[in-house]
C-alpha cells in the first residue's frame, strides 16, 4: 500500500510539475506566435545568420554584424513579448514600425537589446543601454538578469506611446514624438519616429543571442 501511495504521490507531482512549466509559456488570449519554433516562416531577411536550433532563434553573425531579421508582416499598435538571452558582452536590436531598407534605428525605432555590464560598454550614452529607444529615450538600468539566463520583456505600442517592461519592470514609458520634440539625444535626425506601421525585427551587431517565446497581440 506504500509502495502504491508513494507511486501515486510522484505521478501527480509529476503532472503538476509539467502543467506548471507550460503554464509559464501558455499563450494568452489575443495573442498570436510569430515563431513557431522549428522555422523561420513568416519572417524575411538575413536567414543565413539568424537560424533555427532547439526551439530558438538563434544569431550566430557571418560577417558584416549579422544582419537583420523582420517579420514578414507589417504591424501597428501592438503588445509584443518574448524572451532574450544574453551572451557576455552581446548586443542586439529591437526594430519596430522598420521598412526592410535602410537603418532601423533612423528610419524606423530600435530598442537597444544589450548585455548592460559588460565592461566594454561602461562608457556608453544613457540612451544605448538595453531597453532604451536608441537616440531617444534612456531606459532604467539593473533589471537585466545575470548574462547567461534567460530574461523577458514586453513592449507596448499605441504610436507614439510605448511602454518596455523588462522581467516584470517598467523600465522605459512615454510619448516618443515628445521626447524628441525638441531635439533628439543623440542629436540626429530620427524621421521614423513619425512612422506609425511598419515591420518588426532583430537587429545584429556581431554577437551571439538567443530569443524564444515570441508572441504579438494587435491593437486598435
């Protein structure tokens, strides 16, 4: 009867257990995959760089920084998560409301994707540690887990407001036209700031990262 009751104990354990890490990447209401995990379908750019492995999307660069990757899709207003994982020293982009040609960070928004302590960044401007809208509006610092585990983020559109929440905190919120009303802080023209559509994309840079779990849900 022990024998039986302890077998049943670690069963159920054993099903909570699994209900409970896919609970952690369940996909919620309204929200859409834009990675299915085995593919890169759906999205278009640099796919020699930017590949598939283990479930991740992965950028290991081939010269030239290694590109960019975008959706194929155009987006708006939207809430956009997904997990990153930093490799010492790496940096990356985030891309939105980006036409395919040109320099996101200009012509449309990067936000900064950045291993914050490495120490060749030390010196680095407010507005280009990780969560940041690149040139624009610095984010808050120290939220970043230590390099080598795996962080999440959300980034909230409704042009030209945005929200980033990093690992549960807000670390950037705001009117991005505002900010820039007066001048930008890197003091150079940023035209996509007024774009209001457009594709999303990892920006490289040269370094090794990871994402998984990327998941959209459109608004108004």
């Amino acid at each position: 009867m022990k024998s039986l009751l302890l077998r049943n104990f670690w069963v159920v354990l054993a099903l909570f257990f699994s209900l409970s890490v896919g609970s952690l990447h369940a996909q919620e209401p309204g929200f859409v995959s834009l990675f299915d995990g085995q593919s890169l379908t759906g999205w278009v750019g640099n796919k020699t760089s930017y590949h598939v492995k283990e479930g991740m999307i992965v950028i290991e660069p081939k010269g030239e920084g290694g590109g960019n990757l975008y959706t194929a899709k155009e987006y708006g207003n939207f809430v956009l998560r997904f997990e990153f994982q930093l490799t010492p020293g790496a940096n990356n982009g985030l891309g939105i409301h980006a036409p395919l040609e040109g320099d996101a960070a200009y012509v449309g928004k990067e936000f900064q994707i950045l291993d914050n302590e490495a120490e060749k960044y030390a010196g680095l401007q407010v507005y280009q540690y990780h969560g940041s809208l690149y040139g624009v509006m610095p984010a808050r610092r120290g939220f970043l887990r230590p390099t080598g585990e795996w962080n999440q983020q959300e980034v909230r559109i409704t042009h030209p407001y945005v929200t980033v929440i990093l690992n549960g905190e807000v670390i950037l919120e705001g009117n991005y036209l505002e900010a820039s009303q007066f001048g930008t802080l890197d003091k150079k023209e940023h035209p996509g700031l007024s774009r209001s559509r457009g594709h999303i994309g990892f920006l490289g840079h040269g370094d090794l990262v990871r994402f998984r779990n990327i998941q959209i849900k459109e608004l108004p």
